[in-house]
C-alpha cells in the first residue's frame, strides 16, 4: 500500500473507486447510474475447502497499474494467472512478467489488443481448453467505454467474470448478465472495509429514511488525472445519503471532480500518491447551516482494492461449484460469507 492510507469516516460510511489508464475502441452510452440488489439471489455456503487449484485468472487492462495490481494480488494469493489476457487496442501485443514482491511468485502474460479478435478468440478458446471447464475466470480493469462491450463477450465466451472496471452503462450492464444467465461479481468498489462501511450506510437509510430531511448534500471527490469516469463508489453512496436527506434533486453531475494534481493537493491528497488515490468527502448541512455532517473515505495506493478483487475472483471460483444457476452478485456478497481476506 502506498503510503498515506487514510479511511476516515466523520459519521459512519465509506466507499472507493477503482481506476486505470486504459483506452478502448469499444463506445458505450455515457455511464448511468444504477444498484445491484445486496442480495441478487439467495447464498449458499461455499465452504474454503472447495478445489479451485486448477483456476486460471485472465487479468485484463494490463499493463494498466490497476489491473497489474490485481494480477500482483492473485498471485500473492496463491491463483495462477491464464497465460493470456486483453489490452487496449492502441497498445501493441507483448508479453510482460507480472511479480509478486511479497511472494516473489512471478507470471508471463501475452497482452493481446482488444480490437485484435482473432487471435483473442483463438487464445481465450485454446487456454478454456487447456483449463477445463469453469476454470478460467475474467478481472476487468478496463475503461469505462469497454465495460458492457467485454461484459457481452465474457458471457459470449462463457467467462465468469469480476468487473472492477466503473462507468459504462451499469443498468445495460447488469441486464445483459442476467439475460446472458452468467455468473459474475459486479461492484463500484472492490475494498473490504470500504464495502462493509457502504452496507452499513445502505441500513442506515433503510432504517432511518430521512433522518436528515432538509440537508444540503455536497460531495467532492478526487482521483489521479488518468480515471476517466466519475466514482463509482461515489455514486453508491450518494444514494444511500439521497434516501436520508429525502434530496431527489442532487444528481451526478453535481459533483466535484478533482483530476488535476494542484486541486488534488489542496484537498489533502498526499503528493507521493497523486497516480493512484482515492478521496472523498460527503458533507450534509441543516436548512439554517448550524448542524453539519461530513463523511470522509480516503485512499492512498490501489492495495485494497487489488485484494479485494483477488478475493472475489477466489469467492466467484467457488460459487461455480456450488451454485446450481448463474447469479450476479456483489462485493457485498462476497463480504457476508466471510470471503474478504
């Protein structure tokens, strides 16, 4: 983790994003908001001890720092990587060797771009055969304009998938794996702590619908200048927060990004974690500006969410021996059956 970690919560909540410096040639509507049900289907214990020794994680996005962070913490976590994976189109094939510097466990990857489908399709098909059936699984840490084209092809090739990647249009999203009848782990946010803080806010604006009725809601967040969409996570909570203050009015594009270096540091960004942060801050006012609440999730480094994403793959793998029908879950899920490490 990069230093400067911070998880500050002034109430009780918070929430992260995931990022990446990746460009696709796949266009997309513009992202729209959209939730996933906490519980999408009933669970099933997977217990630990299922076999999940033969599965092979496609990390796609390299050699994106997001996405090579989550294929560093499959590694760390004792996965093995599939041989291949997609890049973006604009990049040129090559093999890269990903590393663990905490396991020294290290993995060569042939990056093949998005646009080259050929060779994609005859490399996805020939390592599904080489690793027998459910066992090869997607992480994607793509860009926003390539989520719902790759989520069609994940399915279309019959690639469970945990999408890490924000942005896209979430509804068509999650719509498409439904239609598809295809198993998948779809969240804004990949880090555990932040996870279980956004389910703790969800029950409190179950439970205490507004509670801060006539609160001014403001929300400024900051990430590196190469994130392309506006936080996920961000979102998420917006509308947890939107429920309490009974605000129907505020909507994404009222807030702040920060993607500039100067605004970042004056936010409190530290400088040695300009590439790679994640900084927020929701504050609800009073009607007559006496009472103010602020909310604060800050991240330093990708660490939390590259291990999270680990964790779900792993918890994906096994649901696919467990579970009789596809399903889409959450991080949420993953967090309930104890699957965050």
């Amino acid at each position: 983790m990069a230093p400067g970690f911070a998880s500050v919560c002034s109430l009780l909540l918070a929430v992260g994003a995931t990022t990446n410096a990746f460009t696709s040639c796949f266009v997309t509507p513009p992202a729209q908001s959209s939730s996933i049900p906490r519980h999408a289907s009933a669970l099933s214990m997977s217990p630990a001890s299922v076999d999940i020794s033969n599965v092979k994680v496609m990390v796609n996005g390299m050699p994106g720092p997001m996405a090579v962070a989550a294929a560093e913490a499959c590694l760390r976590k004792g996965l093995n990587l599939a041989p291949v994976a997609m890049t973006g189109p604009e990049m040129e094939p090559s093999t890269i060797e990903v590393k663990d510097k905490v396991t020294g466990r290290t993995a060569d990857v042939r990056l093949i771009p998005a646009c080259d489908t050929d060779e994609l399709e005859a490399s996805v098909t020939a390592t599904k055969e080489a690793c027998g059936a459910n066992n090869l699984l997607a992480i994607d840490f793509t860009h926003p304009s390539a989520v719902n084209h790759n989520a069609i092809f994940y399915a279309e090739k019959n690639i469970p998938f945990v999408m890490g990647t924000t942005g896209g249009d979430r509804e068509k999203l999650v719509k498409d794996v439904e239609s598809a009848k295809h198993f998948a782990v779809i969240a804004p946010n990949m880090g555990k702590q932040i996870v279980a803080m956004q389910a703790a806010l969800e029950d409190l604006a179950t439970k205490y619908p507004s509670s801060f009725g006539g609160y001014k809601l403001e929300v400024t967040e900051s990430h590196q200048k190469t994130k392309a969409d506006t936080s996920g996570t961000a979102k998420a909570v917006i509308s947890s927060l939107k429920k309490l203050s009974d605000n129907d009015e505020f909507d994404d594009d009222d807030i702040v990004m920060l993607r500039d270096d100067a605004s970042s540091l004056a936010f409190g960004v530290p400088e040695e974690a300009l590439n790679g942060h994640a900084f927020h801050t929701y504050t609800l006012t009073s009607p007559d500006g006496s009472v103010q609440f602020e909310l604060k999730h800050n991240v330093a480094g990708r660490t939390v969410y590259a291990e999270g994403t680990a964790d779900a793959v792993t918890f994906l793998a096994r649901k696919l021996r467990t579970e009789k029908e596809p399903k889409i879950f959450t991080m949420i899920n993953v967090l309930e059956e104890g699957a965050l490490e």
